[in-house]
C-alpha cells in the first residue's frame, strides 16, 4: 500500500534522508520511530507530495507520488506535526471547510462532519470556536480533519506530541479504532514504547538513516541483542576490566558511578561466564547485576550510534 | 458544481468572509472609511464654498467635490487593499496552515482566487458604501452618472491590481511583513511613481509635426491619470507630463499651459497662488475626437483611445502575469504545465 524506496533528501550541505526504503502492506500500521531531525517529518512530507525528493521513488496505494500528487491526496489523510486551525470558525465549520475542499456534496458534508464529531468525542463543542480549544481537543480535531474524505492510508506525524498522559490514552483509543476500520497508518514519533502497543510495524530512524524496520517483535528482539553488566568488586577496578576487556562477548567496559559497567553479546549464559571469569581470575565480586534498560534504552542505544 | 461556479465560489471564499466578518476590526474599518471620505467631502465643499462666495456656481462645487473624492478615495485604496492580501498566502504559511489546503483537492490557482476574491469583496463593499456620499454631487450639477461610473470602474480595476500585486508578494516574500512593505512599495509605484516618471522623463513638444504630444504612455499606469482626465471632463487640472522646447507653450507672466488629450491647449494662471484653468482648443494640433467620457489620447503608444482604456488594459495584463506567476511561485512542487502536462497523459495512457 505505501512504498518508500531509496528515498533521499538533500538541503545544500545537510542530508536529511539517506537512502530509506520501507514497505507498509494493506491495513498495517507502521511505527516510525526516531529522535527529533531525524527524518521523520521529512519522510512523510514526501508521502504527502508536499516534498520532492531529490533521489528515490514513493508510491501509495500503486500511484507514484511524485507524478501524481493530486490522485495520492484523495488517498491520504495527512496530520502534520503542527495544528494549524483558524480563527474565527468554529468546530463543526473548520471540518466542514475541508471536507468541502475535498469536494465532498454539502448535503454529505454535513453527515461526515456529525460522525466525525462522534467519533473524537467533540459534538457537545461543535459549536466552539476552534481557537479556545485545548492543545488535546486540538490534535484530535486535526485527526478528523485528516479523515474528512475517508482516506484509505493515514500519515500521522507526531499525532501524540505534547499532549498530557490522559490524552494521549484518548488519541490512541481513536488511532485503536480507526485501526479496527481497516486504514493503512504511518504514525512517527520520537518514544518507541508508545508506538509498540498499537503498531504491527516499526521503522527506526536515525540521522537520516534507517537503522531497523520490520514487525514489532523482530525489531525488538534486534534492539535487545546488546545487554549491559553492572558490576562491583571488592579493591581496585583496573584488573577486573583487565580481564573483562579480551573477552569475546564483551563489547565495551566503563566505570559509571564508580561500578564497572560491561556491554555484551548473548544470553543469561553468557552473563554466567562473565561471572566465572571474573572470579577465576581472582577479583571478589561484590555485586553483579544486569541492567534492565528495557526498550527505551534500547532504542537509545540504536539511535545515540554514530552515522 | 460547474467549473466556473466553483471557480468563483470556493471553499475559501466563504470561509474568509466567515473569518472576517466575525472580527471586529471589519466594521471599525468600514466605518473609519465612511468617516474619512464624508469628512473630507465635508471639508472641500465647505472651503470650496467659502473660497467662492461670491460668483461660485453650483456645478463647480460639484466638479470639484467629485474630483477630490475620487482622488481621495484611491489614495484610501492603495492604503487599505495591500493590508487585505499581503498576508493572504504568507499567514496561512505562518499559521502553518498552508500545507493543509495543499493536500486537499484545492488547486493553487483556486487557493489564490479565493483569497484574492474574499478581500477584494470587502474592497467593493467599501466602494458601495460611499455610494451615497459620492451622489451629493448630483446635487450640485457639473457631473455626469456615466464619469461617476467610470471613475468607479477605474477604481476597482486599481484596487484589483493592488490586490494582485498583495497576492504576488504574498506568494513569493512567504513573510507577511516583507510581503506588506513589498506590496505598498509596489502600490506607491504603480500610482505615483509613473506619475514621477511623466515629471522627469516628460514627452517634448516638437512644433515641426502638426500631432498634440501626450505625456508618456507609462504614466496612464497610473489610474491618477484618467481619474483626474475623467473628473475635469478630458483634461488635466494642471501641466504634466509634456516638456516645450518649441515655446509653444510658454505664455510667460506666471502662466503655464499644458496639452489636453484631445490636443487642445490649456493655460493656468499660478500668479494669485490658486491655479484657474483657461481652456482654448486646437492651438495648432489636430484635435482627435471627443467622446461623452473623456477625449482620446493625441499620440503615442496608445494613441486614439481613452486614457481609462489605457489604464485599465495595462493593469488587466499586470494582473494577470502576477496572478499566473503567483500560481505557479505557491505549490510545495513546482512543475512546469507543460511537464505536467506530459505525466497526465503518459498516465492515460
């Protein structure tokens, strides 16, 4: 449904995208994930046919986004990073006006502006004005407007940034339900954990790069591969890493906080050996514990690596 | 819908008159306007009457109430119009709402004409509401309903460029401020400028050809021109725009003469401070017809045709290269038509 291949984007000096390819099957929600500069907003600017990039191809639903950006808008609902609203119009109007620049009839209009109110839980505000919304209710309002056409694919561009815990529940119970409606999603933002829950797909991004994407679970499982040590000893640190650094499962040592702090490859057995080695070679543990990072870190780790 | 219905009536357009006029600052507009152009026919007729007490003629007092408030009412314009569509397109990029209206099925051009027809309908409103103020010349004689109409066709054809103009810098400054100094720079230009170029670069007199000169045709640019022409019935109120090496024109004694369209002669005394227009025709020239609503132009590049025709021409072609420039300066992606062109019909095929 979405196709991005070999996509690149260069301002003067700067290379905002480098070479990103990645695939989005029909009724898949994909996750695009990266810290800020990334490339996401850039990415899906392409999509959108706002952008052209300067080398690689984009398509949706089978039309090439570049050559015909008018027939790919009528199969998008595109939700920048940004909530531009009006003033002076009020909540059932801002819908109304886009719908209306989609061509929808009047007598249509008027029915998807009531179930799109029903929808993000705004048809009591409809009559306020845009402007005196909150930043929540805003974001949400941005989202219908998205799917005033009933686009088949979604690019949502940070649909969650800056709103506080309780909207950003609301926003993903709507994004859960329009997933259940078949809609093909891209959903960037920058905090991988709020996307596993609802994505079938993720893609990280990093410096322009893709660093990893696939379904949910293999990109995970590549992210965990790099387990940390935390270790204390009893006297001097220097001989334990001594030891720690030929090691073939060790990747890096360093001393954190005053505790020897060990990257490695593998699994509890691995740790185990560790374990063995250090005390073979005569240093006395004190402590020895495996840091539980968990997913962000993980993906810290992925996306901190230089390009 | 048909294509031109919704050429003329699109989404933005409603939605700009919905924005607008739920402000405050509409009616404080209007009203500031009324009170400017009522109090300043006010003004005029009541100097105009005390400087003529005695053997001042009611069409006189209408003539020149009418020439001061069509002038004045231009000047109004040129001040209003840019502040209406400068930040048209620049706003909705600053509002970052711009990228919005692009991925909906809207066409840049439609983006455009619906921007330039909102502010360009409060232009009208604002003309329609002086309406009344204008037919107190009625009431005095001197001006006929046809030079009213004109006057005013000539106003809204230059409100309409400065709006174009607005639009155009709009499009391509991207910031409101910048589009807004760009655009009165370009409506002082357009107005006084080419006024400014007839005073230094003015046509000369050769006495050798028997053909009246007319000031250059640059300076009918200006909608001054055909507006001050059309008010005083074909003729300036004063010399412009033609220089006499021949001394055709030099009467001497503080008087000065100019050439009126038509290819007469005309002479102000500007001895007793107030400057009194002596007409005298012919003087030399082949006259060129008259018409009910001006007289034509005597020579040059638009020789023979009205000086509002000139005007208005020139400014429709402004109009349109800053609205097709415009057009194709607003999509995110640019393409050339004939490129575009090309994709379509490799994709039916």
């Amino acid at each position: 449904m979405i196709s991005a291949e070999d996509l690149s984007k260069v301002y003067g000096q700067r290379t905002a995208l480098d070479h990103v390819s990645f695939e989005v099957p029909e009724g898949e929600i994909f996750g695009f994930v990266g810290p800020n500069g990334a490339g996401k907003t850039t990415t899906l600017r392409i999509l959108a046919a706002l952008l052209e990039p300067t080398s690689g191809h984009a398509s949706i639903d089978g039309t090439d986004v570049a050559q015909n950006p008018a027939r790919v808008h009528t199969r998008i609902g595109y939700m920048p990073d940004f909530f531009g609203v009006y003033d002076q119009l009020t909540v059932a109007e801002y819908l109304d006006f886009y719908a209306a620049c989609y061509r929808q009839p009047k007598q249509r209009r008027t029915k998807i502006v009531g179930e799109l109110l029903e929808l993000i839980g705004l048809t009591d505000r409809r009559g306020q004005l845009v402007d005196t919304l909150s930043r929540g209710l805003k974001q949400r309002l941005c989202l219908a407007r998205a799917l005033v056409h009933d686009p088949v694919v979604l690019l949502l561009d940070e649909p969650a940034s800056g709103l506080d815990p309780r909207a950003r529940v609301e926003m993903r119970e709507i994004l859960k339900e329009l997933r259940g409606m078949g809609k093909t999603i891209i959903i960037s933002s920058h905090i991988l954990p709020e996307l596993t829950e609802l994505c079938t797909m993720i893609g990280i991004i990093d410096h322009g790069r893709m660093r990893a994407t696939g379904s949910v679970q293999d990109v995970i499982r590549g992210l965990s591969a790099g387990r940390r040590l935390r270790i204390n000893v009893v006297g001097a640190r220097e001989p334990a890493i001594a030891i720690l650094e030929p090691l073939e499962s060790v990747r890096h040592v360093e001393i954190a906080n005053g505790t020897i702090e060990a990257d490695y490859e593998g699994d509890d057995s691995t740790a185990a050996d560790i374990l063995q080695a250090l005390t073979a070679g005569g240093i006395k543990v004190a402590a020895f514990s495996q840091v539980d990072g968990g997913l962000e870190e993980a993906f810290m780790r992925a996306t901190s690596e230089d390009v | 819908m048909n294509g031109v219905v919704s050429a003329f009536w699109n989404p933005i357009v409603a939605k700009e008159y919905r924005s607008r006029m739920r402000t405050w600052r509409s009616p404080l507009a209007m009203m500031i306007y009324i009170l400017l152009v009522a109090g300043l026919g006010f003004a005029i007729f009541s100097s105009t009457v005390s400087s003529n007490q005695f053997g001042g003629q009611p069409a006189n007092y209408g003539q020149i109430l009418f020439e001061w408030l069509v002038v004045f009412q231009m000047i109004l314009l040129t001040f209003i119009t840019p502040a209406l569509t400068a930040g048209a397109i620049s706003s909705e990029r600053e509002r970052q709402t711009i990228d919005l209206l692009f991925v909906t099925r809207i066409r840049p051009f439609s983006i455009i004409w619906g921007k330039l027809l909102s502010s360009m309908s409060f232009v009208v409103l604002l003309l329609l509401l002086s309406v009344p103020i204008f037919s107190l010349v009625f009431l005095f004689g001197g001006i006929e309903v046809d030079q009213v109409l004109y006057e005013f066709l000539i106003t809204v054809v230059a409100a309409l460029t400065l709006g174009v103009i607005g639009i155009a810098f709009s499009t391509w400054l991207r910031r409101t401020l910048a589009a807004t100094v760009a655009s009165y720079v370009g409506a002082f230009l357009l107005l006084f400028g080419t006024l400014g170029y007839g005073l230094i670069f003015p046509t000369t007199v050769d006495a050798k050809v028997t053909k009246a000169p007319a000031p250059p045709a640059i300076t009918f640019l200006s909608p001054m021109l055909p507006l001050l022409y059309m008010a005083n019935n074909g003729q300036l109120p004063f010399p412009y725009g033609i220089r006499d090496n021949s001394g055709f024109l030099n009467q001497g004694g503080g008087t000065v003469c100019g050439i009126s369209p038509g290819g007469g002669k005309f002479c102000t005394s500007t001895s007793n401070g107030a400057p009194i227009a002596i007409t005298s025709s012919g003087g030399g020239f082949t006259s060129l017809q008259t018409g009910s609503t001006g007289t034509a132009i005597p020579s040059g590049l638009f020789e023979g045709w009205q000086p509002w025709q000139a005007t208005i021409l020139m400014q429709l072609v402004i109009c349109l290269v800053a609205l097709l420039v415009s057009a194709f300066l607003l999509p995110p992606v640019r393409r050339l038509p004939w490129r575009r062109r090309r994709v379509v019909e490799l994709e039916d095929a």
